[in-house]
C-alpha cells in the first residue's frame, strides 16, 4: 500500500469561503484541568504555563480515580499509580481539527494525543497537555476529554471515548518497541485508510496494517500486529465520518510518516489540474480563516519559560522528531500511567520513578542495591602486552573484569554494624516483613515477645497486615534482597543525592528514608523484574506496598505530618525544595502570589 495524498483540502476550503458552519458552539468556554496531587505552587506555574488565570477559564480537578475510571481496562492498577499529576487547557474550535502541544510529556506525544481523540469524536479543538514535572502522560486523555465535554456542552459517545484510551495505550506499548514516530504513523495511518474506505474485513484490516507497518521500516511480531488489528477492526465497527476526521489525520500523518508524505486515498496520482484545485482550496482556506479569526490559539499562547529547562515539548504545528525522551536528561520521571512491565524500571508506590542510568541498573541486578557504591574500585581492563593471546583467541577487554569480582568488593554488613537506635529500626522492619511474607516461627515469635524490643514486637504483631501469599523460596529470596538494601542503608546512610527530595517527594514520604524503603519494596514487589511473582494479583501487590510506605513512616516518625520522632538524618529545611532545585523561580510571573489560584471542585467550582 502506498501512502496517498489527501484531497481534504479542497473540501474544507469551500466550505470556508461558503460560510459553513464547521464547529464549536458559539458558547463554549476554555477549560482548564489540574491534577488533584499538584501543590498550590505547582497549580501557579501550570496557569502561568497556560498563559491563563483563574478567572478566564473553567477549572477542573482530576484525581486518581478518575484516571482508573478511564484506564483500568487496559492499564493494570498498580501501574496507574495512586496520583494524578497531569493538566490540560482545552478550548473548542470552529474548524482546523485537533491541534495539541505537550510539555514534559515523555512517553505519550501530541501526535499520539491529536490521532486518538479524533477517535474519541472530538472533531476541532486546541489542546496543550503538560505537567509541571517530567511524566509518561497516558494519563493525560482522561483530563483532555472531560475537559472538552465541558467546553464544548457535548456528550461523546461512550465507546469511541473507550476506543480512544486503548488506541492511546496501544501506540504507546508499540512505541517501545519500534519507536514513537513510528507506532504513530502506523497506527494512523492504517485507521485512516480503514475509516476513509469503511473497511470492516478483519484479514483487510490486518493486510493494511501489515502494509503500513512496511511503508514506516517496522517489522511487527505477531503478537503486535494481532493488537493493532483487533484495535482497528473495533473502530471500524462505529459509525465515524472521514470527513470529521481528515485534517487530524492528514496533519498528523505529515508530522509522523517516515516514508514519502501522504498521497491520493483512491490510488491514483494526482495531476497536474487536480494539485491546482487543491492550491486554490488552500489559499480559499487561509484568507477565510484569516478573516474570521478573532482569537490567537491557546499554543500560540504559552510561556514557555514557566518549566524551566530540559523540558520535552512537542505539537502538531511542527514534524515530530524522533523520541524526544532522549534528547534531554530529565531530573525525575513520574509515571502517572507507568511503563509496560518489559521497559519499567521501578520506582515508588505513587508511580514516582527516578531514572537510573544503565550501569545503576545493572549493579540493582548483582548486588540489590537501587543506589551506585562509589567506592567499587575500577578495574584494569587491559591486558598487559606480555600475556596477550593470539589475535584469533584474544577476549575483548571489557570481559576480562568478571562480575563476581565486582561483587566481591562490597562488604557484608550485619546488624553488629548498627548503632543502638538503628538496630531498632532494622529490627521492627524485619518483624514487619516477616508478617508480610510469611515467615515469622513460633521461635522467632517467642523470642520477640521476651526480648529487648518485647513493647514494639507486641504493636507490630497487632497491626493489619497483608500477606504477599508466595511460596517460602520466593519469599525468602525477596527478604534477603531487602535485608541487605537495609542493612546497606542504615550501616552507610544515604548520600546527597538520595537524601534530595522535591515538593512531591516531600509530601508523599516525609523523609528521604521513606522514600528509599518505599521504592525498594516496591521494586521488589509491585514492579517484579525477576518475574517471581505474576500469579499473584496485582492489585494485592499495590495494597502491600502501600502498607508498607505507610509502616516506614510510622518508623521514622513522618506520619500523619509528624517531623519528629525518630527521624533525625536531616535538619528541617536541609532537604532541597522542588521549586529551589529543578525550577526557575524567575520563570514565571510574581503575581502568582500563594494561594491565588483556589482549590477546584469536579463540577468546576471554585473553593
């Protein structure tokens, strides 16, 4: 199948200079959505992103379970986190089709939005989604579409609302595996031929798709190109009229396509009369758009400074590059709608995701540790000239350091190690994990209720606690991995780097030990690299993790607010703030005095 060029054009351009109507009600309104988990300050510097205040726009708060509401059939639970980061200016059009730009958006991209809400049946409208730290936004859709039902006083259809949400998710698992450009492209433009030439063959559909996987340099597996049809051939069930849809798609097809741009949908080469029709059309189009256009475009209209630097944007006004995420080096990734299991690499229970690079990744895997050691010596790699082999024998240099030599440099700490106060901690948390995993013994019980901490054994052995449900192997593995986190942990404390938290950070764990605890059990648990755990549900996993967040900060004396108790690694105020550490607090407006924007109910009210 060969790409074709579209004639759109042509059409949208008569109906501008005829007077059509194309569009948003006269009375539509721009809205605003927040994520529920933002602090006053980051609302503040989301508007002021937005180029908006508070009384321009209607406001909408969109929490987690809004999010579930829209994701929970395609995205498990413990992967759409327990917060909601993501925001979306929204503002109906009366014609040009979905125009979106995105900030610090890094696994969905505005093509990627553009494409799926034309399937929602959203047909014109200016979106930019954005957050004011770095996320995977797939949970970003949610907002847009309440928002824009909101704007525009219209109902969409449930189903292709439906519909939407799983194409978005879909592109982006493809996207992992043969680029974001790429997954893009062919998802759209197989939807395009599909919709455009009312296709309902499923073997047609998996032909077509199989073809636009070929015309993008992608080779599907089996498994990829039965998703993508199975997708397809359910939006060829609804009733969607091209024409609605034809300069999202065309646009979007110009930004992602990576072989030649779109041509003729009926196959045949446009000549040279029909490309006059079309330039005509489109000089129709511009002076009838320039005539009646009263308002500047909400992207036009961005402050573009408000994030600060390393920011990832991207719109539909501009060709897409390839995988911005790897241009620019984000401080912290949060991941309202985390990664597919095969390309996440861990992180907290609210979806908060410290990218590591790859050689942290890979001391996580030979010694358990989710932080680098910088005292591991580094190792000669070359082979002195006396000793070398034969160029047909010769090992390459970097295999000549073996891992287990690695390993051996890091110490075995004990809890002889610890100080008083930490063997405490270290003992509570063991009780703790014991319950969950299942391996307390009658010994083990009888000796904690006569020893040294009997007064903190008894209000352990008390609490509501979740069990994991492994089999002991399993279980044991899992808490000897954590044991030596621990131990590793208290024995050295915790280095700058981990000791630095953000506004987030700050009010999700109290403490930078919370947060190291929190994340390490969920990597054990929640993410399951090891793949030890998948008969488990993973709904139980969550509520594990999250129980366990909750234990360490009644540890270390951070619950319910509290910043006393045992507690005592940093002074108050010794932790960086967010707006100190990754923002410009020049960056945007001091007229955004705290509490200037109030808090925003659901039905758009302000509070």
């Amino acid at each position: 199948m060969m790409k074709k060029k579209f004639t759109g054009a042509a059409a949208l351009g008569l109906c501008l200079a005829l007077g059509i109507s194309m569009g948003a009600s006269a009375d539509s309104r721009k809205v605003v959505t927040l994520g529920a988990d933002l602090t006053d300050q980051q609302k503040q510097i989301v508007m002021n992103y937005f180029g908006v205040t508070s009384d321009q726009v209607d406001i909408l708060t969109i929490t987690n379970q809004d999010e579930r509401d829209h994701l929970g059939s395609y995205v498990p639970l413990e992967q759409i986190g327990t917060h909601t980061y993501s925001c979306a200016l929204v503002s109906p059009t009366s014609s040009g089709g979905i125009q979106v730009k995105t900030a610090n958006l890094d696994w969905v991209t505005c093509n990627m939005i553009a494409t799926t809400l034309s399937t929602s049946g959203v047909v014109n409208c200016d979106v930019i989604a954005a957050a004011p730290i770095r996320v995977s936004g797939t949970g970003a859709l949610t907002g847009i579409i309440m928002a824009y039902e909101q704007a525009s006083g219209e109902t969409l259809n449930p189903q292709k609302k439906e519909l939407a949400t799983e194409e978005l998710v879909i592109t982006g698992q493809l996207a992992d595996n043969v680029g974001q450009k790429e997954a893009t492209a062919i998802v759209n433009e197989a939807k395009t031929e599909i919709i455009s030439q009312n296709i309902t063959d499923i073997t047609v559909i998996q032909n077509i798709v199989n073809e636009a996987a070929s015309d993008n340099n992608a080779q599907l597996t089996q498994d990829q190109l039965d998703m993508v049809t199975e997708l397809l051939d359910k939006i060829s069930q609804e009733d969607y009229n091209y024409d609605d849809m034809k300069d999202t798609l065309e646009r979007v097809d110009e930004n992602v396509g990576v072989t030649s741009q779109v041509d003729e949908l009926n196959g045949q080469e446009s000549n040279d009369e029909e490309s006059a029709a079309q330039q005509a059309a489109q000089d129709a189009e511009s002076e009838a758009a320039a005539e009646t256009e009263t308002e500047v475009s909400i992207l036009d209209n961005t402050n573009d400074d408000a994030f600060g630097d390393d920011v990832i944007t991207g719109s539909t006004q501009e060709t897409e590059t390839d995988a911005p995420a790897t241009e620019t080096e984000a401080p912290e990734q949060v991941l309202e709608t985390e990664m597919p299991a095969e390309t996440y690499t861990g992180g907290s229970s609210d979806g908060i995701d410290a990218q590591m690079p790859a050689e942290t990744e890979m001391l996580v895997e030979t010694d358990g540790y989710s932080d680098t050691d910088s005292e591991i010596p580094e190792f000669e790699t070359e082979a002195p000239a006396e000793t070398e082999a034969p160029a047909e024998t010769e090992a390459p240099a970097e295999t000549e350091a073996p891992a287990e030599t690695e390993m051996s440099t890091e110490p075995e700490y004990t809890i002889d190690d610890l100080t008083e106060d930490k063997k405490v901690i270290y003992t509570e948390i063991n009780w703790y994990l014991d319950r969950v995993l299942d391996l307390t013994t009658e010994e083990s019980r009888v000796e904690a209720e006569n020893g040294q901490y009997k007064e903190e054994y008894a209000e352990i052995s008390q609490m509501d606690v979740t069990a994991l449900e492994a089999d002991e192997e399993t279980s044991k593995e899992l808490k000897d991995k954590f044991d030596k986190f621990l131990l590793k942990m208290l024995v050295k404390g915790l280095d700058e780097e981990d000791k630095a938290m953000d506004e987030l950070d700050t009010a999700e764990y109290g403490a930078p030990e919370v947060k190291m605890l929190s994340q390490e059990i969920k990597d054990l648990i929640v993410t399951d690299a090891d793949q030890k755990l998948t008969s488990i549900d993973g709904t139980l996993r969550q509520t594990i993790s999250d129980e366990a967040e909750a234990f360490f900060k009644k540890i270390y004396g951070v619950d319910a607010g509290e910043e006393d108790g045992t507690y005592t690694e940093e002074e108050p105020g010794e932790t960086e703030a967010y707006s100190e550490d990754y923002y410009d607090q020049e960056s945007y407006d001091e007229s955004y005095d705290e509490g200037m924007i109030p808090e925003a109910t659901n039905d758009g009210t302000m509070e």
